[in-house]
C-alpha cells in the first residue's frame, strides 16, 4: 500500500493559505512586509506539489521508489506546480497587484522552490516508509 499525503493536510495547508491571504490582503502586509509575497508563493508551491502527490498515485501509478520513476514523477510535479503558478500570475495580472516582470519571475521561483522542497519530503518520507516495510535479509 502506498503511503500517500493525507487529504486533512491538504486541507489544512489550503485553509491556513487562504485565511493568510486573506488577511495579507485586509492588513497590506504584502506592501508592509517585503517576505511576504515570497512566503505566501513558498507555501503556495508546497501546497501544489502535495496536492499533486496526493492525486498522481491516485489515478495513474503507485510509486516503485526507483530513483527514475521519482525523476519522472518529479518532473511531473513541478510541471504541476509550475501551471498553478502561472494561473496565480494571471490572476495577479487580472488584478492588477503586481505588474514587473522581475516580480514574477521571484514568485514563479519561490513557487517551484515550495513545490520541489514538499515533492522531496514527500518523497523521502514515502521511501523511508517503504524500506521499513520490507522483510530482514538477515539470517
């Protein structure tokens, strides 16, 4: 059985995004702190990339733990993340928050950074699960 990422975390993590921008946006803490905007992009690529790996074993394939099939799946995520990001830049564009291209490029970044830093604790922690499961060798 594979281990998958919980969907309470998911939801969870989704909450604790919104309600943040929410506020961020009530109080101006995107133009007060100068980090926010990379925190929020952070969070919002982990949130991406976990809801990516809670779906993917899902509905295609279960994870072997080869270190090809993890490149693959990898890619796969980020590519996921990468189309979530851009959808937010629309919609900052849409908007009218942030206008510069510098400023998107930077969010694009902390969001593919926020989604490779939760595909690899997903997926060490998936690997780490499934070297404990397997039987002793030993004699």
């Amino acid at each position: 059985m594979v281990k998958t990422v919980k969907p309470i975390y998911i939801c969870f993590l989704f909450i604790f995004f919104v309600v943040l921008d929410v506020l961020a946006n009530i109080y101006d803490w995107f133009w007060i702190f100068g980090w926010f905007d990379v925190l929020m992009h952070f969070l919002g690529g982990a949130l991406a990339g976990a809801a990516f790996f809670w779906i993917f074993p899902r509905f295609f394939i279960t994870f072997n733990r080869s270190f090809t099939q993890f490149f693959i799946i990898f890619t796969l995520a980020m590519g996921f993340v990468a189309l979530v990001g851009v959808v937010w830049e629309f919609h900052e564009l849409v908007f009218d928050i942030q206008g510069s291209v510098a400023d998107t490029m930077e969010d694009l970044f902390n969001d593919f950074a926020g989604g490779a830093v939760a595909a690899l604790i997903i997926f060490f922690r998936q690997k780490k699960s499934f070297i404990a499961s397997q039987p002793s060798t030993d004699a």
